[in-house]
C-alpha cells in the first residue's frame, strides 16, 4: 500500500515564527502536491513538484515555499507564519504510470498559528 | 482550463436508499476522473477511477460511479447507503501541464445517511 506520512498531524506556532511541514512519500511517485483546505472553499493548490528540485506555483502560493531535495520527501515553509496561515494542511503524491494516475494523501496537518 | 463542479453541498439520504453525489466536469482532451472521500479530520481516500474503457467503474466500499461523456458527467452511486457512508466527498480531474498532472478539485458534497 501506499503510504503518505505528514510530520504532524497537530502544529500550534506563533506568528512571524518559519514553519517547517514535511511530507514523504514510500511509493517511488514523481509527483508531490502541498494543499490547504479551509471550511467552504474546497482544497486549494499552495505548490506542487514533478521532480527533484522542480516546482510549480499552484494557486495560492504567497507566503509559502518548498523544497524537494530527495524524491521521496516534499517541505513545504511558512517563512513567517501569519495568522490567516491557520488551516489543514495535506500533502499527496501520485504516479505518472499509465493508469495509475490516482493521488494518495496523507493524514494531514492542522496548523494553528496564534 | 479544466474544471470540476459539484452541484450540491449537501446531500441527505435514509439508511438502505440508494444514493447519488453529481459531479460535472469541463476539459479539453480526454478526461480522466477521480472520486475521493474524506473522513473528519483525515486526508482524502481514493474511491475509484475513470480512465477509459467501460463508463460504468466500481471502487472501493460498493461505491460505483458512471461517466457520460455527452452530459461531461461523472456521478457517484451507491445502491443502499450506510450511516458511515457519511462523509465529505470529492471529484476530481487530471491536468495535463506542461511539466506533467495536475489535479483540479471540485468544491466538496457533505453526503449525511441518516439511521
């Protein structure tokens, strides 16, 4: 099985501290995804990497940045946590093999920043 | 740009009836579509798949969903919902970019069984 693992699963951080969230992946996937999702407006894309060292701006990346050094492992930093940062965060990855297009998710990362 | 939209944000349904959760889609291309759950407080769970080949795709949990390409629909069915069918649920599209997939969400259906 698949296994997509978050660094936490409960993060409570205050504002203007650099917040780390580290996502890896077991299943030698391409690509990695950073969401957050808030109450009534879906998920939303922060960034997501098609390689090592490769990113790509999803919808809604200001404040954030990312880093994919190994394959296997997707960071995603809060340079200076701001309060409208508090939200859940997921991360996923997903296989560029014919049919096997799916995305798997973790469990997910519920920061607070107070 | 592709899109997906879910036309209901909440849909009820008695224990044992069957149950529907719409989803619509827009693409240039082939469209290859996703159904996902989400359970409180967890990530999303892959459900099934569209990619090709039969319009009628079975997935995990009995859950089954009919593609339609002329209507660009792809609803969610169940024959006789189960309270812990209750959940938040997702369709989605691939994205094809120019460095590889994307995935384009729609805003979420809150399915509620009631006993």
């Amino acid at each position: 099985d698949v296994k997509v693992t978050q660094s936490s699963r409960y993060l409570v951080k205050r504002t203007g501290e650099k917040v780390f969230l580290e996502c890896v992946q077991d299943m030698d996937h391409e690509n990695m995804f950073w969401y957050r999702q808030d109450p009534g407006l879906g998920l939303r894309l922060i960034y997501f990497s098609y390689d090592v060292k490769m990113k790509e701006k999803g919808d809604i990346p200001e404040g954030y940045s990312v880093s994919r050094e190994k394959k296997e492992r997707f960071s995603l930093i809060l340079e200076s946590a701001s309060t409208n940062q508090t939200s859940m965060y997921l991360c996923a990855s997903s296989s560029n093999r014919p049919r096997l297009y799916e995305q798997y998710f973790g469990p997910g990362t519920r920061l607070t920043v107070t | 740009a592709q899109s997906v939209a879910q036309p209901e944000d909440q849909v009820n349904v008695a224990e044992g009836n069957p149950l529907t959760v719409k989803c619509t889609y827009s693409v240039s291309g082939n469209p290859y579509l996703f159904w996902y759950v989400q359970y409180p407080n967890r990530g999303l769970q892959f459900l099934l798949k569209y990619i090709t080949g039969d319009n009628l795709v079975k997935g995990s949990y009995g859950f089954e969903a009919e593609f339609n390409k002329s209507q660009t629909s792809f609803h969610l069915k169940k024959p006789s919902a189960l309270v812990s069918d209750s959940a938040l649920y997702f369709c989605a599209v691939r994205e094809t970019t120019n460095y590889g997939q994307n995935f384009v969400f729609g805003p979420g259906t809150r399915l509620s069984v009631l006993p």
